[in-house]
C-alpha cells in the first residue's frame, strides 16, 4: 500500500508490516474534518490489509495533536465525529501505538487512550484542557482517562487542564514508555516491534480495570472533586466532569460514553464556551499587532528599570523572572536600598512558601545590580521607568536617559495616565520611545499594554511584544490616550458606579453585583486594594480642566480626607480591623453618602435591583470600550475584552466585555444607554461605533474579522 491521496492531512504508508498513520495538518495538527476522515480511512484500510501486523500513528511537525479543532465548535458537526473515530481505532484489531511528540492535548491525548499503547519522546505535553475552554473530554476521554490512571488522576488532569511531561505521564500510567531519543517515528516504529514480539496483544482502554479496582477510593476522588468544585462558583463544566468520571465508575463503557455525549453538548450549547473560546483565539489574535507583522524586534538581554518603588520592583522581578540581567536606578542610597528591599521582599516571600531555594535566588541576585548613577545603563537593551506618576519628573529621567543609554536601545516609560507623545517628543530619540504599561503586582498581573507613541518605530514596537513574550506577560497594543484601554475605561465604569452610589446604591451592592457577575472583587474593595490615594491625587491633578458640566460625586475625596486609602490604612470603604484582608462594611462610610446624597439634592435615595446595577455598569464599560475601538485606540473590539479580561479581572468565560455586550445583543445595550441618558446625557453618550453597528445590524464580533466599519 503507498501514500493515501495527497490532499488528505492523513498519510498512510505501510513498512515492515507496519501501517505508519501520519498527521500532517499545520500547525498543531487539530483534528478538523478533513483529519478525522483521513483517520477514519486509514484506520479502516490498515484493519483491511492483511500485510499490516500493526499501526502506528504519528503526528508531523512540533505536535502528535493539540486537540479537536476548535474552530468547529458551533459549527453544524459533520461526519465522523471525533468520537466514532476514537472507537474506531480502539476497535481495531492490530495492535495500535500512538507515539507522542510535543502537544497530545484535549482530543489528541484522546486518540493517544484509545491506541493500545503510547508512548511519548521527552518533548511531549499530554493534557486534557477542554475545562479552559468550557467543555470536557468529549471523544471518551472521561472514560477512558480514569481506566488508565484512576479517578484521583484523571479529574485532576480534566479539572485543572494542566500539561503533564513523559516522565510524569510514565508515572501516572498514562503512556507506558518514555522514548530516548526526538525522533517519534524511529521511537514508535521500535514500539510497535517490541509488542509484535511480545505477541502483538490488543489491549483496549476501555477493558481496563486495574485502576479502577479499589470502588472506594475511586468514589472518595470523585466525593473530594466534587466539593472542590461546588466551592468554586462561576463555571459550569467542572461538575460535568465529575459527572462524568461517576459514570466512569457506575456504568458500563458505553453507557458511560452516552453519558459523556450527553452532557459534552451541554457544555458545547453553554455561553461560557463561547465566551471561553473567543478568549482564546483573542489571546492569540492580540500578538498580530501591524508592527509585528513588519518588523523585527530588537535584541534584549540587558534591561533597566528606573524606579524601584511598587511598580519598578515588580517590574525588575517579572524581567529578573525571564532570566534576563537587571539594573535598578534609584534617585539616592536610600531608595534604592528600599527598591532592591523589595525585589528581596518577593523571593524571600517565595523561600518562606517553600516554592523557591535560597542558592536559586542567590542565582537570580546575581542578575540584579543597582545603581544611583544613570550610567549604570550605558549598555541596557531597554529601560523601564517607573518614576513618580508626573511630567516633569519624567522628562528629567528621559533626558537623563537620551544622554547615557547606547543607540537604538529601547526606552519605554509605564505611565497610567501621562501623554508619551510629549515625553518623547523631549528627547532627540522619539523614534525609540514607547509606553509599556504594566499591571500591579507587576511580576503576577498577566497584562502588558504596548503603547504606540505617534513617532516611535515599528521594530520598537515588536520588541515590546518580543518582552511581553519573555515574560510570558499578554500584550496588547494601544494607542495614546488619557488611560489607553484598560484605565481609560475603569474611570468610566467606576464613575458610573459612583453615580449608582450617590443615586442609592451602597458601595458593597456595587461590590457584591460585580462579583456575582463574575469578577474576583468589585470596584470598591479594588480601590481598597490599590489604595484610595492613587485616584485622589489624579483627582486633584485633574480638577483644573474638569469638565464643568460633569457631574462629580464627592464621596471617593471625602473618604481620602479622613485618610482612609483602604487596606493599608486599615479602613476605606470597608473595615480592615487587625489587619484583616477581606472588609466588613463601614456604617460611617454609609453615613458619609448619605450626607453626600442630601448634598447633591438627592433627598429620595432609588433603589436598583441587582441587574439594574449590572446593566449600568457594564453598559458604561461597553459604550466607552466602543469609543476606544472607533478612535482606534484599540485596535478591534477584541484588543479591548483582552485587557478587560487580563488586567482588570473581568471574568474570562464571559470573553470580555464586547463578547458580552455581542451575546446579550448590541440592540439591547444601545437602547439602555439611550434610556439612561435621559438622566445624564453628558455621561451616557452613545458611541458612534455602536449606533452603527446597531444600525447595520452588525455585532462587535464582525469587526474582529477584519471588516473594518
Ligand atoms: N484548534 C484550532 N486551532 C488551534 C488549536 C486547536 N485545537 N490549537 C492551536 N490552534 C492554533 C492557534 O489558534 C494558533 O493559530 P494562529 O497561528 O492562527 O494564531 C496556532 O494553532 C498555534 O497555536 P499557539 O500560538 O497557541 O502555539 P503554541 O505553540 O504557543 O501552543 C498549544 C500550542 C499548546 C497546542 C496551544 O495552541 C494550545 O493549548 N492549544 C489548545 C489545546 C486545546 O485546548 N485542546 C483541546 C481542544 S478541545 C477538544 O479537544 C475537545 C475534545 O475533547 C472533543
Ligand atoms: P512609587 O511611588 O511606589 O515609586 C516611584 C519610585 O520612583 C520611588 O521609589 C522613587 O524613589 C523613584 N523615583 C522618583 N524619581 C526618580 C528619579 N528621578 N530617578 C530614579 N528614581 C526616581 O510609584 P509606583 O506606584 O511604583 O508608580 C510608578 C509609575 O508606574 C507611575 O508612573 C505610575 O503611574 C505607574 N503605574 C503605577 C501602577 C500602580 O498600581 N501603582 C500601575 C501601573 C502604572
């Protein structure tokens, strides 16, 4: 038998007696329609040759396969699926070896199950992440996984989705050898001759039993998972799962895969898989910036960070992280002392936990210099200042920074709010100057935005996603504004939070509905986390060119006045008593509103339903993220749900922001803006963008793809 057609990704070529089953569907060989057929014939010619004592199938180029393609999900199914094609090979009757290189992920680990025998080279990832995506093993994997490794094992694979090495697959039972060399093919073929020669034993997956045996430790796995889960509020999945492996447990094999089906097109029909799926391909998406399609980045090994207060530290720990080589300028001893206190602080919070060894920071100290003198940074790749949040402060650093830094280096500033059009405009070296705005804790916060200043150029920009990469940091480009994306929306969402407030609402209503909504805390225990003093002094820095028709609630500056900035002060919306991390509710910060609200003239406090709150506060963080996406301070819709979902903790299985306004219906969202307006015209100002969409019956979604409005 030769080559199986060549338009199909499946390759078929029988040696030695061997049916060598390739995949070859770029880039991570996902099992679209097109593979399960070539599968599904393949499987069925090699079942039908009787020249072919065994299979092997393979994966070319850096995967086995990573998974089902998810592109299909919603899309009408099409023949065969995914599972009759798992039952397929599973019911052959030659031996079956799936030889495991790079990712064997979701629907690829489970082809691997159904093979009789795996085995995997050093690179191989093997994991069942369907979870992340808010499905379950939908090809047998749930009943198939736990015959293999036993409840315990397989749910923790399922509910975490994590990835798992050779070594530690070998050890759970889920393959049964770890190959010596790279080469999955010359590893598999060798596989398969060492089972012909042990007798060529068909050994099915869902004959298994041994890891099953012992009933009552499997239903005390299954009893611990499922209290885990119901703890964890939010996503719908995780049960499922642990429906599923009961089944695994109570029912016959196919019986339980019925179950399985069953309750896999459940998790397909939910909104959190289409929320969870548009994250991830916008995860994805947001690294296609148009610089990084043009240019090269430039080379980074050595890096500097100016500042080493609460961002600059993080900042020096996430690039001291990445194992690149620091340097921390500070204005004098003293601050630099507490700057490189607090790079300490972080590594020695990490030996205290016992997730890090003393020699493994002296290791990463050996990185880490600092310095008062700026010309510490002579040699630096890229710089990072993260100085006090004013302008003057920064233009002495920048040009202090154009004087010693060597050509083509790379100089970004973190500013929240200041315009880097002006500090790059300042020095002689515009082209090399760009914003990096990390998140606080900046060595844990995921989010980095790129901000691209009118003169910079393109290969600087690349280099800011090539550090975001190194990082492991999600990058998304912005453009020059007051807030870019993500705080420029925060200030809207929290006005119209405040405003909810001073109409009647308590700021731990407010709190409790974002949570419900899905986001880890609300927009004041936030504030209380960050401390109050941050938004008061970019109150005050404001105040000259406030907008004087704009109505401004009191409250924030009244609570500022006592002093109470939250957390560290003890109290600010919330009481801290003894330090506690989590606030109880402060009856003088009622009694402060309600002073404030007879002050406003607002003597019949309204009160708002639960949805009324979230209606408001997500319609304002829609309409302004629409205003970011038509002035192009964003680049598409999705730039801006990855920096909701990445900085500010809106809940990812939601997709973001402009996912959310899409499935709720724009019609729907521009109406209760509309509505709102009546109160406040200023502030609820529908975006242009929205109208339009609306009008062309569009969502935000069609913008994504490339059809520009
Ligand atoms: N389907 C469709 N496309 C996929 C895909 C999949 N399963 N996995 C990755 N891709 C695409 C990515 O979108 C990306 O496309 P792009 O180049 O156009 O942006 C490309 O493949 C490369 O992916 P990455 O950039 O993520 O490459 P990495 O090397 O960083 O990571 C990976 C590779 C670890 C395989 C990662 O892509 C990944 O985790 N993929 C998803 C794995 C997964 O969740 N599998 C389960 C699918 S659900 C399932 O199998 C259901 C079944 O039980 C029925
Ligand atoms: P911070 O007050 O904790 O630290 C600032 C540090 O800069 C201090 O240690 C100070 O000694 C040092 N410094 C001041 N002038 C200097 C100079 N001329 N040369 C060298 N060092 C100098 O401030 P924070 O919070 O770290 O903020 C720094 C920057 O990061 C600001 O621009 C801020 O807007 C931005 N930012 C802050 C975030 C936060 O949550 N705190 C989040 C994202 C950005």
């Amino acid at each position: 038998m030769s080559t199986e057609t060549t338009s199909s990704p499946v390759g078929l070529k029988v040696q030695d007696h061997i049916a060598v089953v390739t995949i070859d569907n770029p880039p991570v060989n996902a099992l679209g329609v097109a593979v399960r057929r070539g599968l599904e014939q393949a499987i069925a010619l090699a079942q039908a040759d009787e020249a072919v004592h065994a299979v092997l199938i393979v994966g070319k180029g850096r995967a086995f396969i990573a998974g089902a393609d998810i592109r299909e999900f919603g899309l009408p199914p099409q023949s065969p699926s995914l599972p009759e094609v798992c039952q397929q090979i599973e019911a052959c009757d030659k031996p079956v070896v799936a030889a495991i290189h790079g990712p064997a992920l979701g629907g690829g680990l489970e082809v691997a199950m159904s093979a009789h025998y795996r085995v995997a080279t050093a690179s191989a990832k093997l994991g069942l992440p369907e979870v992340q995506l808010g499905l379950l093993p939908g090809a047998g994997g749930t009943q198939r996984a736990p015959r293999l490794i036993g409840a315990q094992a397989a749910l923790d694979l399922m509910l975490s989705g994590r990835h798992v090495g050779a070594q530690e697959a070998l050890r759970m039972g889920l393959i049964d050898h770890v190959a010596t060399s790279d080469d999955a093919l010359a590893e598999g073929l060798a596989y398969v001759r060492h089972v012909l020669s042990e007798g060529g034993v068909v050994r099915r997956t869902r004959d298994q039993t041994s890891a099953m045996a012992n009933r009552e430790a499997q239903q005390g796995a299954i009893n611990t998972a499922r209290a885990e889960v119901q703890k964890k509020r939010g996503l719908f999945s995780p049960a499922k799962i642990v429906d599923c492996v009961q089944a695994a447990l109570d029912q016959a094999f196919d019986e339980g895969l019925h179950t399985e089906r069953t309750l896999f097109e459940q998790c397909l029909a939910s909104p959190q898989r289409a929320g969870l799926i548009h994250a991830f391909f916008a995860e994805r998406e947001v690294l296609k910036a148009p610089e990084t399609k043009s240019a090269k980045p430039r080379p980074i090994e050595e890096v500097g960070v100016v500042g080493g207060g609460t961002m600059g530290a993080g900042i020096a720990v996430a690039m001291l992280d990445a194992g690149l080589r620091v340097t921390m300028v500070e204005r004098d001893g003293k601050a630099l002392a507490l700057g490189i206190g607090r790079v300490e602080k972080v590594y020695n919070g990490l030996i205290a936990k016992g997730r890090m060894g003393a020699q493994d920071k002296a290791l990463v100290m050996e990185r880490f210099t600092g310095a008062t003198d700026y010309r510490a940074l002579a040699q630096a790749d890229l710089v990072v200042e993260a100085v006090f949040e004013d302008m003057g402060v920064k233009h002495a650093v920048f040009t202090e920074l154009d004087k010693v830094c060597k050509p083509g280096a790379v100089l970004a500033t973190n500013t929240s709010y200041l315009d880097i059009n002006e500090v790059a405009q300042a020095i002689f070296r515009p082209q090399d100057v760009i914003g990096l705005h990390f998140f606080s804790p900046a060595n844990i916060m995921k989010l980095l935005e790129i901000v691209v200043p009118a003169k910079v150029s393109a290969d600087v920009v690349a280099t800011g996603f090539e550090l975001a990469r190194l990082l492991k940091k999600v990058p998304v480009r912005a453009g020059v504004c007051d807030g870019f994306i993500g705080n420029r929306i925060l200030a809207v969402y929290r006005t119209a939070a405040d405003y909810m407030m001073e109409d009647g609402a308590s700021p731990y209503e407010i709190d409790r509905m974002a949570r419900e909504f899905g986001f880890p805390m609300g927009p004041y225990e936030v504030s209380d986390l960050a401390g109050g003093d941050i938004g008061w002094a970019t109150r005050k820095r404001r105040a000259a060119t406030r907008d004087l028709r704009a109505r401004y609630v009191h409250i924030s500056d009244k609570l500022c006045e006592h002093g109470w900035f939250g957390q560290k002060t003890g109290r600010g919306w919330y009481l801290y008593p003894d330090g506690a991390r989590t606030g109880q509710p402060d009856p003088e910060v009622e009694a402060i509103i309600s002073e404030e609200r007879i002050k406003a003239g607002i003597n019949a406090p309204k009160s708002f339903t639960r949805e009324e709150l979230q209606r408001r506060y997500l319609a304002a963080m829609v309409n302004e993220g629409a205003k970011v996406v038509e002035e192009g301070i964003a680049l598409r819709p999705l730039d801006v749900d990855v920096t909701l979902v990445h900085g500010y903790g809106f809940p990812r299985w939601r997709g973001g922001p402009m996912k959310w306004a899409d499935m709720v219906g724009l019609p729907q969202i521009l109406a209760d803006i509309q509505s709102f307006a009546k109160e406040d015209p200023l502030f609820w100002q529908p975006a242009a963008l929205l109208v339009k969409l609306v009008d062309e019956g569009r969502d935000f979604d069609s913008l994504n793809k490339g059809s520009q409005p």
